[in-house]
C-alpha cells in the first residue's frame, strides 16, 4: 500500500486548495452535500406552494406575490440548466477517466462544489469518482466512495451497482481482502450484466479464486471461460490464461497448463516455448 | 441475407434527424407562456398554480425523454453484444426492428448501422457491410474513434473483395489518420491507448493481409518471429487471423520455390507449421477458416494445435 492509499480521517480531510476535490473522501461530507440539495430543491417548490397558498395576504398585495413567484422559478430554471450542464460535463468526463485524470480531477472539483444538484447527478459524480482513484491507484479511497454508494440507493439502478460493485472488488482484490471481493461478486451474479460487465466479472472471479487457492473453481467450466476470455483485450486474456495456466499446473495437469501458458505467452507478444 | 441495396433502403427508411425542434422548445415556449400570464393575470394564486402545472409537465417530458435515450443506447449495445458473441443473423433482425427507435441519437444510429455492418461482414456480405461502412464514415469525423474502428472493417471488406487498389489507399489514410492520433499537441490523446493499440495492431494485420494478397511472400517472411508476435499481439485474440496469414505466406513461398534447395522448401513449411500452431492455440481452424477462407489452404496442408479443452476456444 502506497501513501496515497492511506485514509485522512481528520475532519478537515480537504485539500488545501479550495478548487480541489477533497483530498480525501468523506461519507459525512458527502452526505452533508445531498441534504443541502434535497432541502435545497425542496425548500424552493415549498416556497412556492406557500406563495400560491397564502400570496394574496402578503403585504403589497398580489404583484408582491406574483414578482415572488417569478423570482423563485428563475432560481429553480437555473439550478435545473446548472443540473444539466453537470450531467453533460460528467458525461464527458466518464470518457476520458483512464487517459486524462487530471482533467476529470478538474471537472469532478467543479461539480461537485455546485449547489442544488438533483440526486442522480451528484450520486453520478461519486461514481465516477470511484473510477477515477482507481485510475489514480488510490485503491483504499475508492474502495471506501464505493462500500458508501453501495450503503444508499442510487439513481438509474443497476448501472451504477454493477460499475460500483466491479470497482469494489477490483480494489478489496489488489488490497488481498477476500472476504469483500466474495461478497461484491456474489452482489454481482444477482444483477443484469452486460457483455463487457461480463468480461470484467469472469477476470475478477479468477483472479479471486486464484488468490485463495481454489484451483479447481479455476478449472471448473473452462471452455465457457475461454470463449469469455476470446472476448477480452489481450492484457486481461494473456493474465486470464496465466492464472488458468497456475491452476492446472497445481491441479497437475502438465498438457492443458502447457497450453494455457502459451496462449498466455502469445497474448502478451512473446513465442510460445513449450508449445513450439 | 441482406444485398447492398436493402442496407441502403434500411437507412434510407430510417434517416438520422435532430432531435425534435418542438422538444427541444418546450422550456422556453412554457417559461414565455408563463410570462405572458405573469402579465396577463395578477392573481397569484392562478398564476403559481399555472406554473406548478407547467413544472410537473416539464419534468414528465424531460423523464420521458431521458427513457427514451436509454432505450435506444440499450438498443444499440445488445446489437454490440450480438454481433461480439457471434450471434450475426439475430443482430441483423435485431437492427432492422429498432433502428428507428435510435434515428434522434447519433451516437446510438451510428453505433446500430456500424453493429449491422459488422455483422454482414462476418457473413460475407461485404458488398453490403461497406454500405453501411461508409454511411459511418461520412457520419463521424476521420480522426474519432467510430471513425478509425469503421474504416478498420472497411478494409478488411475491401481486401476480402479483392479491391487491392482502394485498400491501398485505404491503408494510407488509416496510417496518417493513427500518426496524427498519437498524441496532439498539447499531449492529450484523443482516443484511449488500448484502442490505440488495438488500432495499430490491425493496421499491421491488413497491410499482412495485403501482402498475402498481393503475393509479396518474401517481404512477409522478412520480419522474424518476435517483430511479428510484437505487431500483431495487441489484436488479443484476433491476432490469430494474422498469424494464419503469415504461415499461408510461409507455405505459398514454399509451393512456389520448386527450383529452389529442398532444404529451403522445408524451412517455409517449417516456418509455416510454427505460425499455424500459434495460430491454432489462440482460436478454432473452423472459425479461422469462416472468418477468412484463404486460410483453408493452410488447415488442410498443415497441423494444427490440438485443446485439451474441446470446442471453440
């Protein structure tokens, strides 16, 4: 574990720059963040309501109440147009998580500083925070956005779970907690994946029955795990057949590790020894 | 099988439009209504509760609206899906049904007529799957990812078509197109370093191709072992085409070296068994050979890797 991965649990967790996101991440922050919209956005269509009930005993009469009314629902306009433009930069930024962090770090600070944003967007936003550490490396932070996202319901579900409960385990797995990637797997075969959540699935459970020694589960249904692993990109199917490869070669079977070693080899761009 | 000109009907029944002026309006034709009322009436009460109406409305509309734009991103990934887990003739249906629903999103359109194309080509309609190639092509721009993926295929149906001439100049422009993607100027690259690496990789499999094609045997030989696995690995799985193309080069050289030392014709053939091998671990003869039928020669004069695993691999 490097020192970015270690948790800040001073309160004042925040970077001293006050354009930054928090240098570490905070549940309590974060909930403080989703109060303030909610009373926020509520607080508006309450004044409103209040307006309309009771604006005709206001003093100055009826235009008073009417000029309060235009005055709420421009606020509620531009918190909406406000709500729109995060979502699109959010959007933006999703794409480009991998290649340019320090841009999405950018536009993550940006967002999240705004006031009144719908649920789903903020909760948006946390996602791909999670990404973005992971991106980063910084394993203990992500894992922890991620086991607090999972705690709350989230918005357009299941999306954001299974991008979450993928991110989780990725992380608990680098980190050698077992228990928690088991847990986040099982959570996963619960919920409607796509092919590429699939894919990231099939490695994750690999590489965690891998780490705990459970070479037959490795084995177990191989020809379906090697059409799954004809799907992936060759870093993850070269690693794929490598921990096959060390499953059977526990297992011993010499001819089927020979073979998992050398599509592993082939993948990673190297001649294939054993199998020449 | 869908011709060439049922793929051009398809979309020409179904164009691509801008979302709807009239949606798009909607907020600010509600927000200039209330105005007038503002003006018109003075009862607040009247005026608020108009306003409450037009908020629930709007909020309907735009929730309609965002479903809607899930369904048809939802819509063109099970097209993706389809075609990735070989399912060709269900992704064709699958477009020719739904394609309609997508038509506001280019993003979506694009993604479905590029999954159709994808498709036809895996079923040998080339003449078809270009059709759809180039409505991608003239969609997006040269240098963005769709673009770069599409023009990729395009070739592979070129080359498979014998059009060696417009492959060439294909090649070029795929070439250039990746150069100037290596990074911009500021540093920042414009489409992820695994798809430019997927990119790349491709690119070295079709000039492979080409030159198999072009019976260039010798300049395929040229390159060892290890410049090969190192151009080519980054396709994953895919790589196998190119390694099977490599031992039919090694093979032809042979076949074609009569005059030649008997040594040097065992050499090709022992060059060629060596790739089909590589080729054979990484994927099935029989889904080689569907995917590209020059290899067949190879199969038939060559060993393959035995799996111990059975089935597709």
């Amino acid at each position: 574990m490097n020192d970015s991965d270690r948790v800040d649990i001073s309160p004042a967790g925040r970077s001293a720059s006050r354009g930054a996101l928090p240098r570490v991440f905070e549940a309590s922050l974060m909930l403080r963040e989703l109060n303030r919209d909610a009373w926020l956005r509520g607080g508006l269509i309450g004044l409103l309501i209040l307006i309309v009930l009771f604006g005709s005993a206001l003093p100055g009469g009826e235009m008073v109440a009417v000029l309060l009314i235009v005055m709420v629902l421009v606020v509620w306009i531009r918190l909406n147009l406000t709500n729109s433009r995060s979502a699109y930069e959010l959007e933006t930024a999703r794409a480009m998580v991998a290649a340019r962090s320090a841009e999405v770090d950018r536009i993550l600070s940006r967002v999240l500083r705004r006031w009144g944003l719908q649920r789903s967007v903020r909760m948006m936003g946390y996602v791909l925070l999670v990404q973005l550490r992971m991106a980063e490396g910084k394993l203990v932070e992500a894992g922890s956005i991620a086991r607090t996202l999972l705690t709350m319901k989230l918005p357009g579900e299941p999306r954001p779970r299974i991008d979450l409960l993928l991110g989780l385990t990725e992380t608990s797995l680098a980190l050698d907690d077992h228990w928690t990637a088991w847990q986040s797997l099982a959570a996963l075969e619960t919920l409607p994946l796509r092919l590429d959540d699939r894919l990231h699935q099939a490695m994750l459970q690999m590489r965690y029955e891998s780490g705990i020694g459970r070479w037959d589960a490795c084995l177990f249904d191989l020809e379906r795990k090697m059409t799954l692993c004809g799907l992936m990109r060759w870093r993850e199917a070269s690693k794929f057949c490598e921990l096959a490869a060390e499953a059977a070669d526990n297992l011993n079977q010499p001819a089927l590790s020979q073979w998992l070693h050398g599509r592993s080899r082939l993948l990673a761009g190297h001649a294939e020894s054993e199998v020449a | 099988m869908p011709s060439a000109d049922q793929v051009r009907a398809l979309l020409a029944r179904h164009p691509m439009r801008s979302p709807r002026r009239a949606m798009l309006m909607l907020p600010v034709a509600l927000l200039a209504l209330g105005l007038l009322l503002v003006i018109g009436i003075r009862q607040a009460e009247i005026v608020g509760l108009i306003f409450l109406l037009g908020l629930i409305a709007l909020v309907v509309v735009v929730r309609y609206r965002i479903k809607m734009l899930r369904l048809a991103d939802e819509h063109s990934i099970q097209a993706a899906e389809m075609v990735a887990t070989g399912r060709y003739l269900e992704a064709l249906e699958w477009v020719w049904r739904r394609l309609k629903s997508t038509v506001a999103l280019p993003l979506s359109y694009g993604r479905m007529v590029f999954e159709a194309g994808r498709a036809l080509q895996a079923l040998g309609q080339h003449e078809a799957a270009m059709v759809a190639f180039d409505f991608i092509l003239r969609l997006f721009e040269r240098r963005t990812w769709p673009a770069v993926r599409t023009r990729i295929l395009r070739i592979g149906s070129l080359l498979a078509h014998e059009y060696l001439s417009d492959a060439d100049d294909e090649l070029n422009i795929l070439r250039s197109t990746l150069e100037s993607l290596k990074a911009d100027e500021d540093g920042k690259q414009t489409i992820p370093e695994t798809e430019l690496e997927w990119a790349w990789a491709s690119y070295e499999c079709l000039r492979l191709n080409q030159q198999v094609r072009t019976l260039h045997y010798r300049d395929v030989l040229k390159l060892d072992d290890q410049a090969w696995l190192t151009r080519l690995h980054k396709m994953g799985h895919e790589s196998a085409f190119g390694y099977g193309l490599i031992a039919l080069a090694a093979l032809s050289l042979g076949k074609h070296q009569e005059d030649s030392a008997e040594a040097e014709i065992t050499d090709c053939r022992t060059i060629a068994q060596r790739w089909w091998k590589r080729a054979t671990t990484l994927m099935a003869p029989e889904s080689l050979m569907e995917r590209e039928p020059l290899i067949a020669g190879v199969h038939e004069a060559l060993e393959a890797q035995p799996s111990p695993i059975g089935g597709d691999r």
